[in-house]
C-alpha cells in the first residue's frame, strides 16, 4: 500500500493522536460527562474564534451552521449583500434563493477578494442592505478577502456581517471580537484536523436581536434550538460524540502551541509553496492569495488530470483540482492543520518530479531549493 499524504483543503490530515482518541469506547451524551466536554470546547472555540460570543457546535458539514446564519440573521424585512467571488460563495447566494431572502449580489472576478471600498461601494448604492455575507478564505480560487477591513463599513453602518471562515479559521488571523463579526463559520475537517461532520458558529448579540426578531421557519439547523441547549451544554438532537472528543484534544492543542504560531506555520507553508512555484515557472492563480490553500496554474502541455492522478498514485500526494470555471486549469494545495515543512517540501518533490514526467520543461529542483530558502528564512 503507497502511503497516502492528503493536501486537499479539507478534508486535511488527522493527527495519529485524535484518530486513537476517537476510536474509544462510545459513551452517552445525556450525560455530566458530555456536558464537561462541551462546555470545555466552548470555551476553546471562543479562543479559536477570538470571542467572548456564545459558540454553537453544529452536527454537519460547514454548510450546516452557515445556512442557519444566513437564514437566521436575514428574516423578513432585511437585505443581505452576497460577496460572490468563487464556488462557495456561490452557496450562499443559493441559500438566500432557496429560503427568499431579500439579497443583491456582488460578483468579484474569480481569484479577488473583497475589500472596505467595494463593500462600501456596494452599500452605498443601496441603502437596503443591512447584513453583508463574505467568504473570508474562497478555497475554490483561493482568494483572500480582508475581513477586517468590510467589518469597519458594516460597524460604522450599523450592518451585520456574516464571515464563512470554513478555511480560515484555526489558519489565518481571525479576530472576531476585536473586528467586530456577527457571525462567524467554520467545519471541523479543514485547519481543524478532524474528520467532516461538525461546523461550529460563532454568533454576537447584536446577531441574536436579528435572529430573535425573525420568524423565518426552520427546523434542524436552528440556531436558537442550539442556543437552548447550551444553557447546559447539551445539544438538542444526537451529538457527534466521537467528534467532540476530537474537537476537545485538537482545539486543547491549538490553545496550548497558541494562534499565533499556528497562523504563522500555516503563513510560511504557503509562502514556501509559492517561491517554489516562481523558481520553475508555474503561475499562482489567485491575485489576492490567501495562505490556507494555493492554486497554482497548469502549464501549458500538461493534462491536469493526468497531473492529479501521477500525484496520487504514484507519489501518494493528493492535492485537488478546480471547481466550475477553473476546473482543469488549477491545481491546488492545502497549507491547513496537520502538515509541516518535510510535509510541504515532499509535496513539492513530488509536483517537480510529475511535472517532469509529463514533460514540462524547467530546472529540476528549482522549487525544492526556493522552498528550502523560504522555510530557512533566507
Ligand atoms: C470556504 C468554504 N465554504 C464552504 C464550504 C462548504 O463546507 P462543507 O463542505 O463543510 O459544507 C467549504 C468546503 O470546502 C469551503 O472551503
């Protein structure tokens, strides 16, 4: 069997320890015992998040909590400005679609993140709109958005905004509180290092008034269901048992290595990432690049999907293609969780030594050397 080493963004690799640690013995939720470990998680997830907002755990992909976000904090009588900048983003104008609610969207060019003026562009033309939807880290084109600065508009004009960190949070600086974000999202298989199957929602009070005003209709993924249940830290259906036991040891050992340092590893990996990219002739595709995940471009002359599964099965690296638009003209890297320099530097090798394979021509090594370079802080 060829050892497989997974750099999609998301689902990313699980460290050895939170596997063995969600292999034991089931125990019942309705228990002292899940209470203690879910209120610790929260309190973990309010550092993960920057926080001091209530923390929900959602059982289901990230799409979960970030549907009920958008369906909770636009009800009737409010109008959400959808960021559309890539395939995720694309989701969460079909969530307005689907439950009606009252939205205009903006679309950005695939590979651009969204910034203060154009937010501020956007509002102005339509005084309306009273909550902003934005994908802080758009993994399908891997562009960065900067959060911090839309947060000052939708602040200053009394807006809400709605952030899907699924590929942020827990890889890039997140600050919730200090910028001032209503609702924050993200799943449990991207920096997070655990399998697929919880989303987490950071939400302020200012979200609660809206969601509290509202009377939109839903069922399973409630947002106020959650927040009765956390008066004892329960939750109201079946809990991800296993899953919370992972979610406790990982969001443990975020806390004790600190956000910093893990938002600076995840920084060099894409930074090396991208000097390696440079020195044999390979074009990042995003303009805004954000550090949890690099797309780079498939040069001319080679098939991407003979690229993909060269990496795969026979040098055990799985990295991802496109989606929509660009699919079959990016390939792309996670930076995400559990994955180091040797990680990084062998997913490299492997990219040179395919590359070489399907006959594109460069100096052999180049990459490998540029990367070393960066890591080496040279
Ligand atoms: C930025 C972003 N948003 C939303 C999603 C959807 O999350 P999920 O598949 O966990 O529902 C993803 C998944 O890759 C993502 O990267």
């Amino acid at each position: 069997m060829k050892k497989q080493r997974l750099f999609t963004p998301g689902p990313t690799m699980v460290p050895e320890d939170v596997l063995l640690e969600m292999a034991r013995p089931m125990q019942h939720h309705r228990t002292g015992w899940y209470r203690e470990m879910h209120e610790e998680v929260h309190g973990l997830l309010q550092y993960l998040f920057q926080t001091k907002a209530m923390c929900l755990t959602f059982t289901g992909s990230g799409s979960s909590a970030a549907e009920a976000a958008i369906v909770g904090c636009c009800p009737t009588g409010h109008k959400a400005l959808v960021i559309d900048n890539g395939k995720f983003a694309e989701r969460w104008v079909e969530v307005c679609k689907t439950f009606a609610i009252d939205h205009t969207v903006l679309s950005l060019e695939w590979g651009r993140g969204a910034d203060a003026n154009t937010v501020s562009s956007a509002m102005d033309a339509d005084p309306k709109i009273d909550t902003v939807i934005v994908v802080h880290s758009e993994t399908s084109t891997t562009a960065l958005s900067d959060v911090a600065g839309i947060a000052g508009v939708t602040r200053d004009r009394g807006a809400l905004l709605i952030v899907d960190g699924i590929t942020a949070v827990g890889a890039i600086p997140v600050k919730m509180d200090e910028w001032g974000i209503d609702a924050y999202i993200t799943g449990s298989q991207k920096a997070l290092m655990l399998p697929p199957g919880l989303a987490f929602v950071a939400v302020s009070d200012r979200a609660w008034e809206r969601i509290d005003s509202g009377t939109t209709p839903t069922l399973y993924n409630d947002l106020k269901a959650y927040r009765k249940s956390m008066k004892t830290f329960d939750a109201p259906y079946t809990p991800a048992v296993s899953l919370m036991r992972g979610a406790l040891l990982v969001l443990r050992i975020i806390k004790e290595r600190g956000l910093e340092d893990v938002w600076a590893e995840t920084s060099l990996m894409a930074r090396a990432t991208r000097a390696a990219a440079a020195a044999i002739g390979i074009a990042v595709f995003a303009k805004d690049p954000v550090d949890s995940v690099t797309a780079l471009l498939v040069p001319d002359g080679v098939a991407e999907p003979a690229l993909r599964k060269m990496m795969r099965e026979k040098h055990g690296f799985h990295i991802a293609g496109g989606q929509g638009e660009i699919k079959g003209k990016i390939v792309r890297f996670s930076h995400m969780g559990y994955v180091d320099a040797f990680d990084t530097l062998g997913a490299i090798s492997a990219f040179e030594l395919t590359l070489m394979e399907l006959g594109y021509k460069f100096d052999v090594g180049a990459g490998v050397a540029a990367a070393q370079r960066t890591l080496a802080g040279k």
